[in-house]
C-alpha cells in the first residue's frame, strides 16, 4: 500500500540517457519518483510584527522593575554598617546578577523591533551574560535555601564567623560556575543574516558537531540550571517547613508564607521554560514522533516561556528583600539617614549664611 504522507510525481527524460546511465552504474531507472513530505523541513511562519511589539513591550517593563528594584537591594545590604550575614550577601550577589540581566534587555527589546543591529560582539557579549545570570541566579537562589536551612534547622547562627567565610568562598564558586557554563555561548552565539537585510543573533553551531554541542548544552540547562537546584531546594524549604510547623508564633508563619512564594515564583517562571525546552531536545535528537504543527507550538512555547523566565528578576526583590521585616527596617533607616543628612546639611548652610549676614551687617 502507498504511504498516505508521500507525493508522487513523474520526471520524463530522454530514453537514450536513460539507457546510458543504467549501463554505465548499474542501476535500473524509473522516471517515476516518490517523496515523503517528513522528509521536509518544516518552514518556519515568520513572528507576527504585534507579537514583536509586545514583546518589546514586555522586555521595557522588566527593565523598569528590575533595573531599580534591584538597585535598591544592592544599595541597602552594600551601606549596611554592620557586618552581612550569609543571606544578606547572596541576597547583593543576586541583586547583582539581575541587575547585569536587566541591562541587556533594552538591547534585546530593540532586536525584536530592528534585527540585529549591534554586531557579532555584542551579541557574544549578551548573550553570555544573559548565560551568567541564568546559572548564577538559580545557583544563588540554592544557597540561600540552604542558608536558611541551616540557620533554621540546625542553629548554626552560632558559628557567624566561620559561615561568614565559606559564603564569600560560595559566592566566588558560583560566579565562576556560571561564567564556565556559560562559555559555550560565547563560542556559539553569532550575529548570522536571516533573508537579505535582516539580522538576528542566534546559536550558530558547526554542522558536524552541531549534535554533541546542542546535546551537551541542552543537558547543563537541564540538570544544572533547573533539576538538581529544583530538588535542593524542595529538600531544604520542606524540611525548614517541617520545623517550623513544630514551632508557634506570627514570625512562624510570615516565614512560611515566604517560603512558599519562593518555591511558587520558581516553578512559575521556570518550569514552563524548561518543558518546552526539553520538548525541543526531544524532537531535535528525533526521540519522539512529531509534525510540523507540534515543532512551530514548541517553537513558540520556547521563545514565550523564556521570556517569562526573565520575569523572575523582578520577583526576586519582592520575595527576597521587601517582604522581609530585616529589609524594610535597614530602608527606613537608610532614607531616615539620608533626609537626616540633607536636613543637617541644610541646618548647617542656613546657620552659616545667618552668621555671615550677621558680620557683615552695620552696626546699629
């Protein structure tokens, strides 16, 4: 029986050359043909201009949130006069990764509008700090669950000065785990033309070891970008909650109420992300059946799920820092100091410039 999914069609040559080929290769031809249309790549339908717009739209609004709030964070926990706890310096570290992610998003708005238009080494240069942050975040994010953990569980407040030390040494492994994973970005990622005038930055892998390169980058951002920070931090935020529950009072519930908006605006924010991401891999190695109709879906689930990704900059700050009592007193007393100063300072101006109008005024 033919296959339903093929098209035929006929090619008509001259017998003679016909004849002559079969003779020469041994082969018997036919100048009837089949071809199955899996076989075609499925053509991808160009991103409507308002779905741009949108986006574009969508990449302002987390800059405006996360650029600022995220400023806030830094500047609170950095003019702290006392030394940071363990928290309070994965919390600045954390400020500081969204806020080198919330820099790149002007120029990824701008993309969706023009193309690329800022070269290949900016587009190296984004992407890999957008690499950065996607690693260092969550990897901070595991270590403050694990602080809390162990401040919570195990009462190891105690020993300040020593988890002081292994933090600033945490800090660095995480900077430098995310700058290594994310060097295979750098050597991918390129300005590449799409059509006549138009130019996007987009991975551009050698064809022959396009396969191992996908593969292995796909699997990094599987397991260490989202599974195994996933269930650290579902082991340590469940059993911090199992003690807690075993403990009374109003400061028991505002934390446990943190922690599950915690776990909540991760697995909001990611998990779509890494589905689609994962469906895509799946499809790519050819490890399940699929029609162009499933491919373009994931296809657009990936570029709308990363995006909702980069939304969870702005969350972090709410969750992280202004929820907490901690935070919004040292800000109170950060713009007390500071209306105190100007108030001061303007004392200080108004006292002068009466005792100079004073000499230098006739004596009556």
């Amino acid at each position: 029986m033919d296959d339903p999914n093929s098209t035929s069609f006929s090619l008509k040559f001259d017998d003679n050359l016909l004849t002559d080929l079969s003779n020469y290769t041994g082969y018997d031809y036919d100048n009837s043909f089949e071809v199955n249309s899996k076989a075609f790549a499925c053509l991808m339908e160009p991103m409507d201009q308002v779905v741009h717009i949108f986006m574009c739209s969508f990449y302002t609004v987390i800059f405006l949130l996360a650029l600022p709030g995220n400023l806030i964070v830094g500047l609170v926990i950095g003019s702290s006069k006392q030394a940071l706890s363990t928290s309070d310096l994965f919390l600045f570290h954390l400020a500081v990764a969204d806020i080198l992610l919330a820099l790149t998003l002007p120029i990824s708005a701008a993309s969706l509008i023009h193309g690329w238009v800022f070269g290949n080494f900016m587009c190296k240069l984004v992407s890999v700090v957008q690499e950065v942050n996607f690693y260092s975040s969550i990897l901070f994010l595991v270590c403050i669950s694990v602080d809390r953990y162990l401040v919570i569980v195990h009462a190891m407040e105690a020993r300040k000065e020593d988890r002081r030390l292994w933090s600033w040494v945490m800090c660095g492994v995480v900077w430098a785990a995310g700058i290594l994973l994310a060097l295979p970005v750098g050597f991918n990622e390129v300005g590449s033309f799409r059509g006549l005038d138009h130019m996007t930055c987009a991975e551009s892998f050698d064809p022959k070891e396009a396969p191992l390169w996908r593969l292995s980058t796909r699997l990094l951002r599987h397991t260490l970008g989202f599974l195994l920070p996933l269930v650290i931090m579902l082991a340590c935020y469940g059993i911090t909650v199992a003690r807690l529950l075993r403990t009374r009072g109003f400061q028991k519930q505002r934390a446990m109420r943190v922690i599950v908006a915690v776990v909540l605006a991760f697995l909001l924010c990611w998990m779509p992300y890494h589905i689609s991401m994962i469906a895509d891999t799946l499809m790519r190695f050819h490890l399940v059946n699929y029609g162009c109709k499933a491919r373009l879906a994931v296809d657009r689930a990936m570029f709308s799920t990363q995006s909702l990704g980069l939304l969870h900059c702005c969350i972090n700050p709410v969750l992280y820092a202004f929820i907490g009592e901690k935070f919004r007193k040292n800000l109170l007393q950060l713009i007390c100091r500071k209306k105190g100063l100007e108030h001061g300072s303007g004392s200080r101006i108004s006292r002068s410039t009466s005792q100079t109008s004073e000499a230098s005024s006739p004596v009556m």
